[in-house]
C-alpha cells in the first residue's frame, strides 16, 4: 500500500482540525437560535400583556368589558392582513391571541371568540398570574407536535395593588420559525464557505511546508554525496536557508571528525 506523501498528511491532520472545530461552533450556534429567537419573543408578549392590561382595567372593573369597543377591536385586529415582508419572510396574517379572565380565572373576554366562559384557572399563565407571580406556559396545540407550541404570557389587571384579573397574550411558534429557519440556512451557507477557505488556505500551506523539507531534504542529500548544491533561499522558506547552513556545517564537522578518528558524530536531525 502507497503511504501518503507529507503534503497528504499534513493536509489531512489540517482537515481534521477545521472539520473538527467548524462542526462543533456551528453545532452550538444552530442550538442556540431557537432559545435565543423565542425567548426575544416572550420578552415582547410581556410588555403586550402589560400593555393590554392597563387598556381593559376600567372595563374589567366595571364589569363591561365584554360589552365595550374593545371587544370589536380585538375582533378587527384578529382580521387584519400586514402583507408585510421582514428581512425576506411574508407576514400575511396576525398570529398573537388576547384573552382576558376575571379574579377567578373565568375567561370574560377572547379574541378568538371561542373560549368565553370558560374556566382557565388552572393553566400556569392563569393561576401563577393571579397569585402575584409571573405567568407562562408554552403549550402544544397538537400533541407530541413539538411545531404546534404556542406560547402564552400573562400579566395582572391592578386595581390599587389588588389583583382583579390577568390578560394572556398568545403567539403560535410556528410563525417564529421560518425566521429561525432563514438564520439557520444562511449561518450553514457561512460555514461552508468559511471551512471551504480554511481548507483551501490549508492545502496550500501543507503544499508550502511539505516544499520546504523536501528541498531542505534533497540539499542534505546531495551534501552527504560530496556535492555543492546551492543552500535553499530564505525567501520561499525562511527557516530553510538556516537549517541548510547548519546542516552543511554538521555534515563537514562530521567528514572532519571521521578523519581525524573522532566518534561523536552529530547529524542534521541534532539540536
């Protein structure tokens, strides 16, 4: 079997190297952007419930709240078409859904219009919320269907530091995705350009190297036979031209110490 030349060697060590490290930060990059992208949403479902919450208070303690405006414009808002088109992704639909529940987790108000009545004092955003601590769940619409989760944020309706209602802000995960998607094809499409460079930046240094020693190689040879070849520049391998030197010296200090009967024999591979 051929053994690989040095070149081939130090290539494939190179390779290893770059493989090696380009997998395990793009590994950890691509691992993170879903954490990262969702938690930036929840952070925005946050101030939507505060905000919200202070709107509904003067209805939620009149009681009116179902009978109001805000109920029509809940209802619009969920109609409403942006056709916008963010960093290269369509948004053709709102995708958040606002419910409101009394002190008692009974829903009184919801922009779906499906779920008036009932009774979510049990769900985390709902009972945590009411009980003065932070609201949230994130659950799956679909189960076992890990790109159904929606995730729900509330916040407490005060009246003078008194807790008379919670507003829950939703917003499916799947309408996040196709930005987490996006970031994920476009850090792929980087990496693979980035190893491609550092390989090609390899070969060529391996080229560069395996040259160098070759040349230093052949110079030792050819000074072993009794020949005078001209030392390796220092310009294409700076450390070459030194070693051809010392390695001239070493075999002319070896020549003189075996005429005169001397043992101790140093060679080019000697410090």
């Amino acid at each position: 079997m051929r053994r690989l030349s040095l070149t081939a060697r130090l290539f494939l060590v190179y390779t290893l190297f770059v493989a090696l490290a380009g997998w395990f930060v793009l590994h950890l990059v691509l691992v993170e952007i879903k954490p990262a992208v969702r938690q930036s949403t929840e952070e925005t479902l946050v101030d939507t419930a505060n905000l919200v919450a202070e709107i509904v208070r003067e209805d939620l303690m009149a009681g009116t709240l179902a009978q109001g405006s805000l109920a029509q414009v809940l209802e619009a808002y969920g109609r409403r078409q942006p056709d916008a088109s963010i960093w290269g992704v369509d948004k053709k639909e709102v995708t958040h859904r606002i419910y409101v529940t009394d002190a008692r987790g009974i829903v009184v108000l919801d922009s779906s219009g499906r779920d008036v009545g009932l009774d979510y004092s049990r769900w985390n955003d709902v009972y945590l919320t009411l009980r003065g601590q932070y609201g949230a769940r994130t659950t799956e619409e679909v189960p076992g269907d890990e790109r159904s989760t929606v995730m729900y944020v509330a916040a407490p309706v005060m009246d003078e530091g008194r807790i008379i209602g919670s507003v829950t802000v939703t917003k499916p995960n799947r309408s996040v995705q196709p930005f987490m998607e996006r970031a994920q094809r476009r850090l792929v499409g980087l990496a693979t350009v980035l190893i491609a460079g550092g390989l090609a930046i390899g070969a060529l240094l391996s080229w560069w190297l395996s040259r160098a020693i070759r040349r230093l190689t052949h110079y030792a040879d050819a000074v072993t036979e009794g020949a005078r070849p001209v030392a390796p520049g220092r310009r294409s391998a700076p450390h070459s031209g030194s070693a051809a030197s010392a390695c001239s010296s070493s075999i002319r200090w070896t020549s003189t110490s075996r005429a005169s009967g001397r043992s101790n024999t140093p060679s080019c591979s000697s410090g």
